[in-house]
C-alpha cells in the first residue's frame, strides 16, 4: 500500500506487520502518493502525486521481494530527455503531472498504461509555453524497464486541471471492419477516445458532455481549440469544469454489449490564471475556478458510450453531478449511484433502472464491486463508513 506521505508499505498478510518501508519522495516538498499498487510479476508499480505544489512526478517499479527500485520513470522530462523541448526553460522542474489512480497491466504486450494530470501550475501556462509532455498523457511503459512504447496526449498545453488520470479499460473491438486492441478512456476534459493499444493510435475521440473550448480532434490527433478559453484575471467561463466530463471514479466496459459506462458530469466553471511564485512546500496553482453566475443547473449521468463510434446509446440521469463509479456485469446490469447516497441497478443494454436502495452516504470515486462465494453473488457498495452487500435470496429462482 501507499501512504499519503508517499511512503511504499510491504505488509505480512498474516500478521499486519512492516516487511519494508520505501520512501519515495519527500512530502515536505509537496510529494503525495493516493493510488493502490499494481502488482505485476515480481514488481510492484505505484506513482507519485503533488504537481499543484509544482514537484516533478513520476511512476517507479519496486521489487516486491525487497523493496528496491528497479525503475523509474519521469512524467516530465528534463531538458535534453525526448519531450524536454515541449517546456520552455526551467519550467519542467515544476512541471506536476500527477500519477493519482492505477493504471491497467496487458499482460500478452507487457504494458502498463498509466495516465497523467495537469501540468504545473493548473491555470497559469504563459511561462511554460509548448505541449508540456507528459502532462495530461496516457503513457504506455515497458513492464521489464519503464521506458515507453508509446503515448498519447489528450490535452496539450493544460490550463484548466483536467487530469487525464482516469481509468484506462482495455478491450477488444472492430472498427471499420479491423480488429483491434484497444484502451478506452473518458477524460476529464469531456472527450472520450479509443486507442489502438498496441501502437497509440487515435481510433475515436468524440465529445460525451458539453465541450466549449474544443468540439473536434483533428487529423493529427490534437484538439481543435476555440478562442476565448485561457484563463485570466477577469476570469473565462468554461465547460467542462475543474471536476470534469468525469473524474478518477471508475467507469466500467461491457465486451458482449460493446458498451461503455461512465459517470457523466454537466458542469461549467469560470476560471482565472495569474502568475505566481513557485515556493517549495506550498501551493503552486496559479489560479482557482468558480461556478458561473446564471449557469443552468448542473447534472450528472450514467451514459452508454459505443467505443467504435463515440456515440450515446442511452443516458440515466441524476438531479445532480456524481463521482459515483459504475459495475457492470456478464448478466446485464449496471450498479452506480448518485450523491443523494442511493446505490441504483439498471438494465445494461437499455438504462432501465431496476433498483435503488438508500445508503445513508454518497458513493464517491468508488464503484459497487462483485464476487461469488459457495456459488451466490454478491455486490458489495462502499458508502461513507460502511461496506454493505447485496445478494438474491438463496432460494432464488429466475423465472427465465
């Protein structure tokens, strides 16, 4: 496990004690770590956070056995390191590009995909002008060394937050008659794309919530950016907001169906950027974000996503956004929930809900989770403090 004071625990499973005790970085500076380690082979791969306090982050490979590093890789390259020229002078150096959430291993490339968050600071780009690679970049390392085959950057130039740290869900699918392996991804900036896994070509990338600073991915894979979205003293108004399209809760894919489920977020913000100081140890934004005035009432909802295509097959709505995460199942039901803390079930293929039950707490960047014992299946919600479990009666029969 990780620590918030970005430390790397080894714990005996029978005993609860210390086996090793890694410090990866230094908190004091501003390091964090909050993501669950992805155990592969006999490493253990974990990512460090903090870039709003304007540190250099990156995603390292421990021995499990030991605990010593066996690579580490920069999500911000130095200057003369491929990618060092997309950040102008010394800027890298508090360049963020946070490693929140975990990423997802394939086994038969030896890949792990990891996405990245903004570049530092959030709202302030003047002074660090260029792409800032690898910032707000799905990244595709080598298991065996951390080096990468290949990436994908959704958001260049990032002055608004949106973390590109959302899950990534692989699959398999065929697009314009060709089969191809592939990573999907809702991103924070309202876009949600498929990518060829093997190689990092863009396949789709289509809006799923409202997007007013780009509406379109060119040819070459980079958004087609509309004027009047740079953050400024006065403040712009843009959608999505800070939080947006959806966040680190995690969204769910079902292979029979091709569908794929997210948590979708209506919400705009008013964004402001002015230069700051960098100071060690202390916030490095360079800006904040509010709710515009006379903005429609926000929303959230559960939207079908076709991979192939990027089209919308159906929504559920909620009266309010959520962070709520999705489950899906092979028997054609969706579970997520809404702020107002109820835990929902709907039917797969056309949104039809099912279920809802009240949990005294709001699921937030959690998803319901499921498993078999003595051949019953169980569906188990985190809320709040509590963990509770669904299951059908136990003399259950269906009627199909």
């Amino acid at each position: 496990m990780t620590t918030l004071d970005a430390h790397l625990l080894a714990l005996d499973m029978r005993t609860g004690k210390i086996v090793w005790d890694v410090i990866m970085e230094d908190y004091k500076v501003g390091f964090a770590s909050t993501i669950a380690p992805l155990v592969v082979k006999d490493k253990v791969i974990v990512g460090v956070a903090g870039g709003e306090f304007g540190v250099r982050c990156s995603i390292a490979a421990y021995d499990a056995q030991t605990g010593k590093t066996v690579w580490k890789f920069h999500t911000v390259p130095a200057t003369g390191e491929p990618g060092g020229d997309t950040w102008a002078g010394d800027t890298w150096e508090r360049g963020g590009a946070s490693v929140w959430t975990t990423g997802t291993y394939d086994p038969e490339l030896n890949l792990v995909f990891y996405g990245t968050g903004n570049p530092g600071p959030d709202f302030y780009g003047d002074d660090r002008e260029g792409d800032n690679l690898y910032s707000d970049t799905l990244l595709a390392l080598d298991v065996e060394t951390g080096k990468p085959r290949w990436h994908y950057q959704f958001t260049p130039h990032d002055v608004h937050d949106w973390d590109a740290t959302q899950v990534p869900v692989l699959g398999d699918l065929t697009i314009g008659g060709q089969p191809r392996k592939v990573v999907m991804l809702a991103n924070r900036n309202g876009f949600f794309y498929t990518l060829d896994r093997t190689n990092g070509k863009l396949l789709v990338a289509r809006p799923y919530v409202a997007t007013s600073w780009a509406r379109q991915v060119g040819a070459d894979g980079r958004p087609i950016l509309l004027a009047g979205h740079t953050p400024n003293e006065q403040g712009e108004t843009t959608c999505p907001d800070i939080t947006g399209g959806t966040n680190f809760n995690p969204p769910s894919f079902d292979p029979a169906l091709r569908l794929f489920f997210v948590n979708a977020r209506e919400v705009c913000a008013t964004y402001f950027g002015w230069q700051s100081e960098h100071k060690p140890g202390q916030v490095y934004t360079g800006g904040s974000s509010a709710r515009p005035q006379g903005q429609e009432r926000p929303y959230g909802a559960v939207r079908a996503i076709d991979p192939t295509t990027g089209e919308r097959r159906w929504e559920f709505r909620y009266a309010n956004p959520t962070l709520a995460g999705v489950l899906s199942t092979a028997s054609g039901l969706v579970f997520s929930g809404d702020d107002a803390g109820n835990v929902l079930a709907m039917e797969s293929r056309t949104g039809k809900l099912l279920w809802g039950f009240q949990l005294g707490s709001a699921l937030w960047g959690t998803s319901p989770t499921t498993y078999m014992l003595d051949g019953r299946q169980f569906v188990l919600v985190p809320a709040g403090g509590s963990l509770i479990a669904f299951a059908l009666p136990r003399d259950f029969r269906s009627p199909r």
